[in-house]
C-alpha cells in the first residue's frame, strides 16, 4: 500500500483577482507533516505551487518539524500554466493502485459561475467587467473526472478554498448537525453554503473531502509566512498527535475533522469545517502515526480543563506545575502544549478586540447607515465570528455615538440661543420646544433639523435637550 500526496497552491492570480497569503505556506507546512517519518510516513508527496522555497528559516503558523528541520520560507516562481495543473493532477491520479492511499490538497481561491459550476483559479485567471473568465480556470467537472481515473481505494481531498461568485447562501451562525459535534456530512444531508456542483462532482464512496463550510474568503489579514486557519489545524492536529481520539495511537480523517471542528468552533465560530463522507470510510483511513508520549497527552487534556478563557488560573497553573514534574515534562514541552491549547481562545479575543477597533474607529467619525453597516458585516465575517459574538460590541459602541451625538446637539444648541441676553423665558403655557425656537431665527433652526438628521436623533431625542436647557435656565 503506497501512501502519495498532491499538495497544490497557488497564491498570485490575473488582473481583477486578488492575491492570497498563505497557500504557499500551507503546503510546505503540509508537506512537512506528510513525509514525516513519524507522522504522516507518506512515500511520495508532490508539490505544486507558484512560489518556491530558498531554505530560509522562517515560522510558518506551526513552528518546526519535530525532526528538527526548519519550515522553508517561500519566494515567487514564475506562473503556473492551467495545462501543467491539469496535466499533474490527471497523470497523478492514475499512477495510483488500488491499495493506496491518495491525498489531493488544494489552498487557493474558487469561483462559482450563475449556471452553478465551479472553478479552480489559477494563476492565469481574471475577471473581466466584474465577471469571472473561466476559461482560465479548472472545472470541478475536470477534476471530478481525474479523480475518477484514480485506482485507490482510499481518497482524501481537502479544499482549503474561499469560493467567490454566485454564492447566495454563505453559512451564517450556523450550528453544525450530524454525528456528535463533528459536523459529519453525507451527500444526502448537505449543510447550507455547500455548492451543490461539489456534491455531485467530488462525493462518492471511497472518497471524503474536508473543508472550511464557509463559502466566502475567511482569511483574516495574514502574513507572509503563516498558514490559514483551517490548513494551521490540520498540520497541528497530525503533527502533535492532539487529534488521536482514543489513544489509538494513529489519526484517521474522521479524527483530524473532529479536531479541527472543535478548535475552530473556538477560534471562528462562524466558519463550521465539513467532512463530506457518503461511504463512512473516513474513521478507517489512517492519516498519520500518533506516537506522542501519554504524558504529552495527559498534560494537554489537563491544560484544555483549566485553560477554557485563554489564561490558566493561578490555582490551575500550580495544578499544572505539579503534574509537569510528575510526568516528567520539561519546561519548554509544556510552554509549547499550552500555548497550542490556549492559542484557538486568544485568536477569537484578538479578532473581537480587531472589530471593536474597526468599529470603534467607524463610529467616532460618522452615523453607521446601511453602506457601513454591511462594511462591518463584510469585517465581522472575514474574521469568523457571528452576529452574536459582536452584538455587545455594537450595543455598547453605538449607544456612546447616540450620546457623542446628543451632546453635539446639545453644544450647537446652544451655541444658537448663545446670543439671546438673559434667561430663556419659561411660559406655563408654552413647551420647551416652544419656549427655545422662540429664540432661534429660521435659518438656524434649519440648519439645526439638517444636524439632527446627520446625527440620527430623533425627535424625541431632540425634545429631551431642549427640556434639560431649559430646566437648567
């Protein structure tokens, strides 16, 4: 039984298509954890990317190969021909034998035209008027048929896409259905954001496929040299051996899924990972070897019980103290457990902490309308998170713009009635508003209905300053 990878990324795209950060990364991080003798002991893993390495040290989300080797940095390479993609996949697929197990990795974009078809972009791909050229890209049908002509018995293919067109229906706050909490999919119970083409091209029986649900681009503003969220879980998970579920002491597809499920339902919440798996054959294929000492193992476990808010008490850390010279863990191993354990917590702070600044920034300077609204829509779900993750950070920032703006009334208020010698007179019979606009001349009472509307004061808003002034008078 031969175990082979096709490991594709493609980073940089014609004019009109932005660029991505990561997937360079994504695959030598991918390719690392593969051919490791004690991980993931693939024989052949082949890379195709439009970056290549220049054996620079660098941190590529995950840190080191536990055999020591550095992550390779990425620098550009000349354009990948749509020809050489295809030509690589087809003649990959049928090198396989039966008994094998294939694995096709793809971290890129992709697009879905208004007949429902979807692309791979490449290199070469564009849009012209807005409109994707598909001419330039790779069909899913294409790829469904390469697959077809592949002999193994066990496939694995993990989409690490954001796919942009005519996706009417992203998930939002959805809540993952199926086996347990593992978001476990058939292609007869297919999840909302799933287009239907994947379904029909890529699902069958000896075959699973793994991805982000999410159909839209998820990636938060990324460095260079770091991974995406989904591909940085999954080189986690068989790398450290925290997806074996149930000592097992290996990591099938199911496993990692699970993993990968649950530390992202933390991180980003709004982006629910899928396992499209109509033959059930996911929790038999065996990704990786999971030969971590069970000290390791008993060590996270009692970091993921007392480390649930991103910090660990200090109760719990001299819990967590005692056990680390129990078992024998060194400092540096225990740091390293704990900060990948603590890290899906600090990721969902860091985002809510980024749109609390993007909106506290929107709202010092300007009346959220409906243009800006859906802005920090677009904002809050770029960095995963639901609408109710950011409802108190709403709440609590546009109540201090409606009293910023009352108290901008209220100056220019009176500033306008300024002139008038003495106390305002009170009438009995007279309301306040009344009693004020007796003061104001018509033209600054117009320019005071215009500053109303630019603040978004209603008219009650308006009437209570005007009875505090005059109460104060």
């Amino acid at each position: 039984m031969a175990r082979t990878a096709l490991l594709i990324g493609i980073q940089e795209y014609g004019s009109g298509v932005g660029p991505l950060a990561a997937p360079p990364s994504d695959v030598v991080a991918v390719e690392g954890v593969l051919r490791h003798p004690r991980v993931g002991y693939f024989q052949s893993v082949h890379i195709l990317t439009d970056a290549i390495a220049d054996g620079k040290d660098t941190h590529c989300g995950v840190g080191r190969h536990t055999d020591g080797q550095p992550v390779q940095d990425i620098s550009e390479s000349p354009p990948l021909q749509p020809s050489t993609i295809a030509e690589t996949i087809q003649s990959w697929c049928r090198s396989h034998e039966p008994d094998d197990l294939a694995v096709l990795f793809i971290s890129g974009q992709g697009f879905q035209i208004a007949t429902g078809e979807l692309y791979l972009a490449t290199n070469h791909t564009y849009c012209d008027r807005a409109e994707w050229v598909d001419a330039s890209a790779i069909s899913f049908y294409r790829l469904a048929q390469w697959l077809g002509q592949s002999r193994a018995s066990q496939q694995v293919v993990v989409l690490d896409c954001c796919f942009h067109g005519s996706l009417e229906h992203p998930v939002e706050d959805s809540v993952a259905v199926g086996s347990g909490n593992s978001a476990h999919r058939t292609s007869q119970n297919m999840p909302p954001g799933i287009p239907e083409d994947l379904n029909k091209r890529l699902v069958a029986n000896h075959r699973v496929v793994m991805m982000p649900s999410i159909p839209t681009c998820y990636f938060p503003e990324q460095k260079r040299d770091r991974l995406s969220l989904y591909t940085h879980y999954w080189v986690e998970g068989l790398m450290t051996g925290a997806a074996d579920n149930g000592d097992k002491q290996w990591v099938s597809a199911a496993d990692l899924h699970r993993y990968i499920y649950q530390q992202m339902q933390v991180a980003v919440p709004n982006i629910v990972p899928i396992l499209l798996d109509p033959g059930e054959i996911a929790g038999s294929i065996r990704l990786s070897k999971a030969l971590i000492p069970a000290a390791q193992h008993q060590y996270r476990r009692m970091v993921q019980q007392y480390g649930q808010q991103a910090n660990i008490s200090p109760v719990g850390r001299r819990i967590l103290d005692i056990r680390r010279h129990q078992w024998s863990l060194s400092a540096d191993c225990a740091d390293v457990i704990e900060q990948q354990v603590l890290q899906p917590y600090r990721y969902y702070l860091s985002s809510l902490s980024h749109y609390h600044d993007v909106m506290a920034d929107v709202v010092a300077g300007r009346v959220v309308d409906e243009q800006i609204a859906e802005r920090l829509n677009e904002q809050r779900q770029r960095l995963g998170l639901r609408v109710a993750d950011v409802t108190a950070i709403n709440g609590e920032l546009t109540y201090l713009q409606r009293l910023r703006h009352i108290q901008q009334y209220r100056d220019a208020l009176l500033d306008a009635i300024a002139p008038s010698s003495g106390a305002l007179p009170s009438h009995p019979q007279f309301t306040a508003q009344e009693d004020i606009h007796g003061q104001i001349n018509q033209s600054v009472q117009a320019e005071l209905t215009c500053l109303q509307g630019l603040l978004a004061l209603t008219d009650e808003d308006v009437a209570l300053v005007e009875a505090e002034i005059l109460a104060a008078q």
